[in-house]
C-alpha cells in the first residue's frame, strides 16, 4: 500500500449473525398475518378448540327465502370491526371513596347522625338493648290457650275470630228438589214395568218440548212471511183515503152552514120563583143520587159472602199456580236433566256389557245449582264494550 493514501471504510461481512436477521425473507408470514387480522376484524376471533363447525352453506334440502335487499344504512353497519371496544373506566357513582350509599346510611345511623333517628335509637340498633315488661320468674305460669295446630307450624299467627256474616246461618233458597233416590228404570237390568214407566215419563216431557219448539218454529215463521209480503204502499193508500175523506166532510160542513131567519136571543133575567124551583129541583136529584148509591151499597153488602169466597178461591189459585212455575233465583235458568234413559236393545243384562256412562261433575253442579248454593252461568263471549266511532278529518279545509 502506498503510504499516504487515505483508508476506505471496511465492509462488514454478509456472513454474521446480523446480516442474517436483516436480510431474511419474511413476506410469506407478515401476508399470513394480515390475513388473520382481516379475519379477526370481519368475523371475529375464533374458538380455540375445534369443537365447533360454521356451517356457511346451509341445508340444500331446504327451499331458501327470498332475501329482502338490505339498506346502505345497514351494510356499514353489518362492516363494522369484530373487534370489542376499549374498556373506559367509569366513575361509580353509587359509592363514595369505595363504600356504598347503602353502608354509609347504616353506618350513620349507628352513629345518631342521621335524620330521623335518635340517639336512643341508634344505640338499641348498636347495642340491642330494649325497654321491656318485668316478669316475675317464680310467678305461677300462666296457660297458654293458643291451639295445637298453631304451636305446630311457625309461620301461621293466632287472631281472635271475628263475627261470621248473618247469611252463613241462613239456609240456601233451594229452586229445585234433587230427588235423593234414583228411578230404578235407570238401572242396567230393570224391572220391565219400572222401564215402562219412566220411557212414558220421559215421552210426555220431551213430547211438549218439541211441541213448544214447533209453535215457536211457526210463529217465527209467520213473521218472516209478514215481512216478507208487506206493501210498502198500503201506508200511503191509507193516508190518501183519510185526506179524501177529512176534504168531503169539509165540504159537507160548508153545504149545511145557512144563515139563521129568526131574530138573535136576548137575554132574559130569571125571577126569584124561578130560582127557588131550580133550587129545589137540583136538591131533588141529588137526594134520589144519594139514595140509588146507597141502595147499591145495601146489595152488596148482601153479597159479601159470595165476594169471600172468591177472594179465597183467587187466592188458591194463585198460590197453585206460584207452585207450580219453575223459580228462578238468579239471572239464568238451572241446568236441564239430561235425558238417561235406554231403548230394549241398549240394555245389558250383565255388569261385564255394561258402559261406564255419566259424568259426577255435572250431576254435582246440577245439586248445587237446584239447591241456591251456586249461581247458574252461561259461557260469555268478550265483545267490545263501546262500537268504533268513524270521523272524517276536515283538514282539506285548509286548503280551499
């Protein structure tokens, strides 16, 4: 080397531990990486154990719906990062320097600072000291007359009974008498006669039910053709004849108006003769009224006897009449008997042929209802109380 000559910088050599790190290939995992995060960001972060399956494709089986087109609104939203938002540490405001509202009120009414508690107050909430009645320990003891069944259980409480209401004492009005025994022509091998009996009983009662369904039938029938037939002109065919009629008898009226020949009244004063007999003939007929009002009271206190008689008849009559129509207590009538009976090739004549048939329920609803205890319902079907009312807005007003 020359002496003299200025000394160029060494290069490093390619070889080492440095060189190495910086100059090694590392495309293929930063791409990696940055698939994951855009993954991460659109989907979100994924379980660690593969247990589960995103199922992306869906069942072909199944027919798909229509997909409604989405907003623009709502995909930026839909496009928002997976990512959970940062954590802001917020201020609780329901303690005060790490004690809660709760205990500083507790702890201030221990204290006595509180308003509305006293110092003695807060002492017997710290201490538990109480002001009670002094027992003489070696007193006799006193019997306690609280029941058995109250001593049993802890959470029920010995009152004093109050009055029990008058009506509990009174007896129910019974509308109907349940008959306790049953027709033996209900049984499953009855007498022939027994049978007989009840299958005539039963006809005559449903004989004249149907009897009173036909003439309802009938008579709803004859309305509906009366509507049905009904001029509308008969009104006015009526009204035309009366106006003609009221016209004629106008006119008659006016034909029999003449003007009087003879000459106008005058008025004539009554004498005192005069005056006395009207007097005395108008005190004449009201004696002989007198007399004839009286004549008639003495024939019918002649007849008083027959009068009684009828009263009492009348009164019969009405009390029959009141027995024999069905009560009605409440708004509806009592359930009607079902109609149990059987036809001669219904009857089994052994337990092992027979039915079970019947329901308990009803005949005990039936008891209940015909002795006054339960008030007979119908099913009610909800209906709205008040009919819509229908307005027109005048708004277009406003801009005429």
């Amino acid at each position: 080397m020359e002496a003299g000559r200025p000394q160029s910088k060494s290069q490093r050599s390619r070889k080492g531990k440095r060189a190495w790190r910086k100059n090694v290939d590392i495309e293929d995992v930063e791409a990696g990486l940055d698939q994951k995060h855009e993954h991460e960001r659109v989907f979100g972060k994924d379980f660690e154990d593969n247990d589960f399956i995103l199922d992306t494709e869906g069942d072909s089986k199944l027919i798909k719906k229509p997909q409604s087109k989405k907003l623009k609104s709502q995909e930026i939203l839909d496009k928002r990062s997976k990512f959970p938002a940062l954590d802001v540490e917020r201020s609780n405001k329901k303690k005060v320097q790490g004690v809660s509202k709760k205990e500083i009120g507790r702890l201030m009414k221990l204290s006595g600072r509180h308003q509305g508690t006293t110092a003695s107050q807060a002492r017997l909430l710290e201490d538990g000291l109480v002001n009670t009645n002094i027992d003489d320990l070696w007193a006799p003891v006193t019997e306690d007359n609280t029941p058995e069944e109250f001593k049993k259980s802890s959470y029920t409480e010995w009152t004093t009974p109050k009055n029990q209401p008058k009506t509990l004492k009174e007896t129910p009005i019974s509308i109907k008498q349940t008959k306790a025994v049953i027709n033996s022509g209900k049984s499953y091998n009855p007498s022939f006669e027994s049978w007989k009996a009840l299958l005539n009983e039963e006809f005559v009662k449903e004989s004249s039910n149907e009897e009173k369904r036909q003439l309802l039938k009938e008579h709803q029938e004859r309305i509906k053709h009366l509507i049905a037939t009904m001029n509308d002109n008969e009104e006015l065919d009526s009204t035309d004849d009366e106006a003609e009629k009221s016209a004629v008898e106008v006119d008659e009226d006016d034909e029999n108006i003449k003007l009087s020949i003879n000459k106008p009244t005058q008025v004539r004063i009554k004498t005192k003769t005069k005056r006395n007999r009207e007097r005395k003939h108008k005190e004449r007929e009201e004696l002989q009224l007198k007399l004839k009002e009286l004549k008639t009271q003495i024939h019918e206190l002649e007849k008083l006897e027959v009068y009684e008689e009828e009263v009492t008849q009348k009164l019969s009559n009405t009390k029959k009449k009141v027995a024999k129509a069905p009560k009605k207590l409440f708004k509806y009538n009592n359930l009607d008997d079902q109609l149990e009976i059987k036809l001669s090739d219904e009857i089994s004549d052994s337990l092992r042929k027979l039915k079970p048939e019947g329901n308990l329920l009803y005949d005990e609803m039936k008891k209940l209802q015909n002795s006054g205890k339960v008030e007979a319902r119908i099913p009610v079907s909800k209906r709205r109380k008040y009919t819509p009312k229908i307005t027109e807005k005048w708004t277009y007003k406003d801009f005429k």
